[in-house]
C-alpha cells in the first residue's frame, strides 16, 4: 500500500469517527436509525470514490486529499474554508440536537427522500470528477490543465459545487430535521462565495475560460443561476 492510498484511508476514517461522534453524541443514543442510513450513505459513497481515484486517477486524489483551511495560500480561501467546515458541522448537528430534543417530525418518506438527495449529490460529485482530472481541493491552477466544457460542465460551470449543495439539502430531511434545513442557508453562501473567488482566479489565470464563462452561462443551476 502506497503513502497516498494511506494518506485517504486515515483522512476518510478520521472523517467518518468525527461524523459518527456528531451524530450520535448529542442524542445520547445509538438508536438513530437516520443517523446510521445516512452515515452507511456517506460512508459507501465516499469510499467508492476514493477508490475509484485511487485505481483511475491517482493525481486527482492526491490533489483531493490536500484539503482544509491550512491548504489554501489565500487569507480569503483559508476564511472560506473555516465557514464552510462550520456550516457543514452544523448542518449534521442541528438534526443530531433535533434528535436529542424532539424538535421536529420529518415524515419517514421525506427522510428516505432526503437520503435519495445525499447519494445523488455524491454521484455528481463522482460525475465531476470522472470529467474533470484537475478538481483540487483548493483553488489553484496546475500545470497543464485546460478548461473543461463537457459532461456536466456543459450544463453549469461549477457542478461539483452543484451536487454538494444537492447532498446539503438532502442530509437535515435524511437525518429527519426541519431546523437542520436553516443551515442550508450559510451553507450556500458560502459555496457561491467560494465559486465566485475561483472564477475570479480561473478568469485570470486560466486560458479559455473566460470564453467558457459567456459559452455556460449558468453557475449551479441550468436556467437559473
């Protein structure tokens, strides 16, 4: 076993304990059966990624891997990224306390609808990264790269960032949460202003891509946005 493949499987299962002490913490109980169908979702999902990088496209997941506030060069990427790893901490929080306190009564269809809304997320994401070798985890432009106009980004021009929000709407319904879905809100802000700093910095450094931006005219959402 390489030092990469390593290097994901205690970045994944560092994640999954954290997200497995989020859920179950707050509620004091392991019988939280939303908890478990999404964390079994999350976790099949992320590893059938993982492991498809790991097999098809090695650089991708080494370029993956590097992530978080402290990988960023930019003061504004690394502010960026400490909001974004707040707001996802609190979009599994809210509906762990939800859990623990009864706030809310999430009919089961909606909740199954909901793990629908996480797993499809993720198989855009995959989607992306099939399409797209150079979807670091940090805003930077590599050697080599070029833009890329097919697949799903012939729709929207940041799809990845598409299906994270699909995967975010669908978790507070799969973990059975009408409040959790308030944190929707600083979520998405904080995914456009992510996307809107990495088109800036594409728009100057990259070829072609301010071509790409007035081609695909829409950011997350075809006819929309």
């Amino acid at each position: 076993m390489n030092q990469l493949a390593i290097k994901a499987i205690v970045g994944f299962s560092q994640l999954i304990l954290v997200l497995g002490i989020i859920l179950f913490v707050p509620p004091w109980t392991l019988g939280f059966w939303q908890g478990w169908l999404f964390l079994g979702i999350f976790a099949a999902s992320s590893a059938a990624i993982s492991f498809y990088l790991w097999w098809k496209d090695p650089q991708l997941l080494e370029r993956r891997v590097r992530a978080g506030p402290g990988a960023e060069k930019e003061k504004r990427q690394q502010l960026i990224q400490a909001l974004a790893a707040a707001a996802f901490i609190a979009t599994i929080l809210v509906p762990s306390l939800d859990r623990r306190f009864g706030w809310s009564a999430v009919p089961i269809p909606l909740e199954i609808t909901g793990d629908v809304l996480v797993a499809a997320g993720f198989l855009l994401v995959f989607f992306v990264f099939r399409e797209n070798t150079y979807t670091a985890a940090t805003i930077e432009v590599s050697a080599g790269q070029s833009v890329v106009s097919s697949g799903p980004y012939a729709f929207v021009r940041h799809p990845m960032y598409a299906g994270a929000l699909v995967f975010l709407f669908g978790t507070p319904l799969a973990l059975g949460s009408w409040w959790g879905l308030f944190t929707f809100v600083p979520m998405a802000a904080v995914i456009v202003w992510r996307l809107l700093a990495e088109e800036d910095s594409l728009a100057k450094s990259l070829p072609g891509y301010t071509e790409y931006c007035r081609q695909v005219r829409y950011r997350l959402i075809p006819g929309v946005w």
